[in-house]
C-alpha cells in the first residue's frame, strides 16, 4: 500500500508539471509580436542638378538621386502642360507631382489659389492637423505650403507663383499604403529635399 500511494503521489507530480509547462508554452505561443517594418536604404551624397528645359519658364535644382519622368498621365496618354511632370524617388517609393499654369483671362491666380486649397482639402477627412506656411525665397518666388499629419496619400503640397503670369504647384505622394508610424522616417528625409527645390525655384527671364 505504501509503494503504490508513492506511485500515485509521483503521478500527480508529474501530470502537474506537464500542465504548467504547457501553459507556459500557450502563454509565449499567445504574445503579440512587435510590428516589423522594412528597412529602407536612404540615397547617400548631397549633389544637386539643375532642371532647365525649353519648353518651361523656370528651373530648380534638385538631389541626384531623384529622377524626373514627364507625366503621362490624363487624356491620349497626353498630359495638359508641357510642364507636367514628376520627380520620383525610385528607392523611397516616392513622387512630387508637378504641374504648371500660365496666368491668364482664361485662368486667373484666385482660380488657382482655389484649387491648390481644394485638392489640399480633400485629404482633411483622414487628417489629424494640417500647417499652412509662407514660402518667399531669394529669387522673389512666393507661396503657401500645406502640411497635413495623419494616414494621408500627400501629407506636403506646395504652389509658387509670381503674381501675375505663372503658377507652380505640387503635391508630394508615397506611392503605396500609407502607415505614418512606416512613413514619418522618409517624410523626414525627402522633407529637407523638397525645401532645396524651393529654395533653388525661380522664374525665367
């Protein structure tokens, strides 16, 4: 009798030990993993290159490892403007699209004004803030930047004009889901590039 209350006794102990170990197993099985993001590879090198063409009435510089592609976007594969065009970031998986009007009778600067706010307004619905600021460089160029936080497509958009015959305007986008916790690091980065095309912008003579 004694040996088999020992035996019952072992028993116990063991059937005890398998079910803790096996809680314990659930419960590492059960943690959240950390959210993983992918690396990005940011461009190296601040060497800038001058955008100047024929056919559009204003230069910049911008970095390097940007490329500019014409939009071919919109009707017969035809953009509106020959100054329709945009700059990619191939390794960010970014585009500034750009877009030229002259001031006209036909289009006139409050028109324009109003559709630069318009195409802003469109992203308040997910958004949490957005800044609005002066730009005014070295060359005379004005405008208004719009900044906008949160799960937005564009979170930065810009117009330049001069007043009284041209107007610049673009809109910053990441070309793919938008998470701002992904996104905050490259925004940061591109930020500071986008603020060199600015200050580089003018008008022809």
């Amino acid at each position: 009798m004694k040996h088999r209350f020992f035996f019952y006794i072992l028993i116990l102990a063991l059937s005890i030990a398998v079910l803790n170990s096996a809680c314990n197993n659930n419960e590492k099985l059960m943690s959240p993993k950390p959210r993983m993001y992918p690396r990005i590879y940011y461009p190296q090198g601040d060497s800038l290159k001058l955008y100047s063409s024929d056919y559009c009435p204003f230069t910049f510089e911008y970095p390097e490892y940007m490329v500019i592609k014409k939009d071919s976007f919109v009707f017969d594969g035809k953009p509106p403007g020959d100054c329709w065009f945009d700059i990619n970031s191939p390794d960010l998986n970014t585009s500034l699209h750009c877009s030229y009007y002259p001031i006209n009778r036909q289009v006139s600067l409050s028109q324009l004004i109003n559709d630069a706010f318009t195409i802003t307004g469109k992203h308040n619905i997910k958004a949490s803030y957005r800044k609005e600021s002066f730009i005014r460089n070295e060359y005379g160029v004005s405008g208004l930047m719009f900044e906008v936080e949160g799960p937005v497509a564009s979170p930065v958009q810009f117009y330049l004009t001069d007043s009284t015959s041209h107007f610049f305007r673009a809109s910053f986008y990441f070309n793919s889901t938008v998470n701002p916790d992904s996104t905050a690091e490259v925004l940061q980065f591109i930020r500071k590039d986008i603020d060199k095309i600015i200050s580089s912008f003018r008008w022809k003579k």
